[in-house]
C-alpha cells in the first residue's frame, strides 16, 4: 500500500521569499554598473599635424589617476566684444603707421619690411613677364602667320607639332653653296633648340629688299622698278609667306590634323638643307634689286623717298 502524502512536511522545506516593493528595487543602469567592472579612464593621444615635430608628452605613470580635462569656462558676451574691439584698434594702428610711412616718404611696402616673404621685383618689370610678350619674338610673329579664320589656339598648337618635329628630327646635311645667316650654331646643336632652328631656317631666306614699282615714271605708261629696303619683321614674314606657298605645293603625305604641321616642318629642314624652292626666289629678288638700283638716281624717285 503506497504511503500517505503529508503536506505539512513538503511545504515546510520549501523557502518561501517575499518580493520587494517597486520602489525599493534598484534601476537597471544600477544593475548593470554593478555588473560590469569600473573601467579606468586612459588619456588618448592627441593628433597633431605632419608639420609639429614635437609631439604632446603624456606621461601615465599613474593609470589609476585620470589626466585632468578641465574646460576654460565659457567667456562671456562682453569679454567677446572687447577682445574684438581691442583687435579692430590694433589694425587701425598698423594702418595708421603706414600712412605716416608714406607721409615721410617712405615705402611703407619695401621688400626689406615686415610682411613680404620673398620680396617685391624690381621694376620696370622684364618684357618677358609681361603676358603678351612670354614667347619668343619670331614665334608669335610666325604663330600668327600660321593662323587662319582668328583661331589662335590652332595655329599654336600647330607650331608645337612644329617645333616638335624639328626636335626629333636628325642633324640637317647643309649645303657648301647656300650657307646659313652667319654665326648659326653647328648643324649637330640645331635639333636640340627648335626655336633657334626655326629663327635660323628663316632668317636664312629673309630677303633683304624688295621691289616697289612707281607707275608711269619709266615712260609710255610702264612701272619704275626700284630697291627697297625691309626692317627685320618684315624680311621674316616674307620669308615665312614663301615657305607657306611651298608648302601648298607640297605633295601631301595623307590627312588629318597632324598633316599640316608635318609639312611645314619638313619645308623648314628642306631650307636648311638647301633643298627648297625657297632660296631661289631669294636669289631671284636680290638680282632684280642689283639690277634696278640704278633707277635710284631718278630725279623723281628721289621725290618719293
């Protein structure tokens, strides 16, 4: 016969617990802060800049004690306003100063004055700094011959191809019977300065004068050929006007932007070879000058000139 229950003895072993009150039992930021251990504060490097050299020294030999982080305690509005009436009257003195600088005829911006780091250049300031004359004299004379419809931009990029193609192009082979313009350097150095190479292919070929014709001052009606002569600009663009006609002559080797520019180089180491069509007007315009010369004794030329 299975044994009886006795209540009594099964609730006294159980522990009966009472629940505390709401109010009595801790919050959970409570709980949590007892649970996880205290954490000890440690002072993070500062980041400086590439430039500082001397980093912060932080020493933490004691981690228990915490680097002291106090704020400057906030200014207040009048504090502000006078630190900036104070920097606004500093400014009016500096002014100030160099007013009377100048009143006693002093340079109150010299380059020896506190404020320039490199110093004022002195004036007149040199041509080739100016933005209009930054090139060198032939190549904007001959850039702009090169340009056709206003479009500078093109013709500059079309005398870069240009000069690049006269510097990778070999030495030129010069001819005994047609010499370049005296003091020329050696044709080995030519390639290795374009704009001389282009500075000495033209002036090569500039002629020196140029006929002009006085109608009816030979008699019957016919024109009266006489020498003139031409300053440096002017031989240079005649020169280039040749080239650029022998240039259109010139069989072209294919098409593209790059065409153009190639042939004008090619034209320019033909003059210094002595291989262009070029050299023969030149020779053609200084034996018609020779020839015409005596018509400068004309009474009525001499009424002209």
């Amino acid at each position: 016969m299975p044994p009886r229950l006795n209540l009594a003895s099964a609730f006294r072993a159980l522990s009966l617990r009472t629940t505390t009150p709401a109010s009595q039992q801790p919050l959970l930021s409570q709980k949590i802060a007892a649970a996880v251990p205290k954490l000890v504060t440690v002072p993070v490097a500062r980041r400086f800049y590439s430039d500082n050299l001397t980093p912060e020294n932080n020493n933490n030999n004691n981690d228990d004690q915490a680097p002291s982080s106090e704020l400057a305690p906030p200014r207040s509005e009048e504090e502000v306003v006078s630190l900036s009436q104070q920097q606004h009257k500093e400014d009016n003195l500096y002014a100030l100063n160099r007013l009377e600088l100048v009143a006693y005829g002093l340079k109150p911006f010299d380059a020896e004055e506190e404020g320039h780091k490199y110093g004022l250049p002195s004036l007149p300031l040199p041509s080739e700094l100016h933005k209009d004359h930054r090139y060198d004299d032939v190549m904007g004379q001959i850039t702009r011959l090169l340009m056709k419809d206003g479009k500078l931009s093109k013709a500059q990029r079309d005398m870069a191809m240009i000069l690049n193609h006269l510097r990778t192009s070999p030495p030129p082979k010069l001819n005994p019977a047609r010499p370049l313009i005296p003091g020329a350097p050696a044709p080995n150095f030519l390639p290795l300065d374009p704009v001389t190479y282009l500075r000495v292919a033209i002036d090569s070929v500039a002629p020196l004068v140029k006929i002009r014709g006085f109608r009816g001052l030979a008699g019957g009606g016919r024109n009266l050929e006489v020498p003139a002569p031409l300053a440096a600009r002017q031989r240079r663009r005649t020169a280039f006007v040749w080239i650029l006609d022998a240039v259109q002559k010139r069989k072209s080797k294919g098409s593209g932007r790059k065409m153009f520019p190639t042939r004008v180089a090619e034209e320019i180491i033909a003059v210094v070879e002595g291989r262009s069509g070029v050299w023969d007007k030149r020779a053609q315009v200084h034996k018609l000058g020779t020839a015409t010369r005596a018509n400068l004794m004309n009474n009525q030329i001499k009424n002209f000139l």
